[in-house]
C-alpha cells in the first residue's frame, strides 16, 4: 500500500492541552504552519505525555481517532479525502483498513489542513 494513505498519529502539545496531528506516512509536519493554522504555540508531546493519554497504545502506534481517547484531531487534507486508508490499530501488529467514507466518519469533527509535506 502507498504511504500516501497509511496515516500516522503525531501528539502535539499546547497551552489548553494536546491535539492528534494525522499525516500520511511519508509526510512530515511543518510544525511552525501547524502553529498558524491552529493559532496556537505549540510542541511535541514528550513520550511520558503521549503513554499517559494514549495508555492502551504501544509507543508510536496511536491510532488516529482521538475521539476515543477526547483528544482533539487535525488531520491533512488528502488522508481525509483518499478512498481508502490504513492505520495502527494501538499496536504495531495491527493494521485498520477503511474505507474513505468510514475514516470520514471516525474523525467526525476533526479540522482538515495543509500543514505537512512529503518527507522523500
């Protein structure tokens, strides 16, 4: 399967609490335009943080509902308009597939923008 599609959950920090950043797989974020379209000072979530919101999930492998777990989420425009995506399922043996409409469906709510870029 193509990275483009396969999401990855990144936990950034701010002065009201976290946010669940969700990008493709080959993207990294742009952390200062993250900044500017949440109009918030941000940081990354240390390890510590990540495992006490996130304490059913192994290390890197959160999934990108932060409904579950009330955290809010902001997700890259072209995961939440792609026809099928995968994610960890809070493990790394796991791998979720749904479908587009259902991803829509999961992260009800969640804000769409552009604020990463392919890694390679």
């Amino acid at each position: 399967m193509p990275g483009s599609i396969l999401a990855k959950s990144v936990v950034v920090h701010h002065e009201l609490g976290y946010t669940l950043a969700v990008v493709p797989s080959t993207h990294r974020i742009e952390l200062g335009r993250l900044q500017d379209v949440m109009n918030k000072r941000l940081g990354l979530a240390s390890e510590d943080e990540v495992v006490s919101l996130f304490d059913d999930c192994d290390t890197g492998a959160i999934p990108p509902i932060g409904a579950a777990y009330d955290v809010p989420v902001i997700v890259k425009e072209s995961l939440a308009d792609a026809a099928d995506v995968y994610f960890e399922g809070g493990d790394h043996r796991t791998l979720v597939h749904v479908s587009g409409a259902d991803f829509r469906n999961l992260i009800m709510g969640a804000h769409q923008a552009r604020f990463s870029h392919p890694a390679y």
